[in-house]
C-alpha cells in the first residue's frame, strides 16, 4: 500500500457514496480492512490531507483562514 492507491481507495468509497465526508470515509476505509486509523497517517498524500483539512475548516474543526476575493 502506497499513498497514491490509498487515495485512490478513498476516492472509490467517495464515489461510491457521496454523501459521506472525506474523514468519513477514511474512517470507513478503515473499519471494512481491520486497520488501525492511527497507521494510515503515512497513506495520506498531499491532495488528500488538503481535502480533509478543507472539509474540516467548513466543518469547524479547524480555524478558519482568509481567502482572497476572487
């Protein structure tokens, strides 16, 4: 397992069920292969850790950040 078919993986369960969160679905990814959530940190690239970090600002989970108007 690399972080590239991590991603892809997730991207699967997104598709499969788009009405779950990113963090959701890391989560379920999770559960349905026995693994441990607290491993996958090292799976997480780079597109994914700033998709989950922008759903989790819109959740509140995190502080919100400027953005410029466009």
């Amino acid at each position: 397992m690399n972080s590239m078919k991590f991603y892809q993986k997730i991207e699967i369960i997104k598709k499969e069920k788009p009405d779950i969160s990113y963090i959701d679905a890391v989560v379920y990814y999770c559960g349905e292969n026995d693994i441990e959530i607290e491993t996958v940190g090292k799976f997480i690239s780079k597109t994914l850790k700033e998709k989950i970090e922008c759903e989790a600002r819109d959740l509140n989970y995190l502080p919100k950040v400027g953005k410029l108007p466009i």
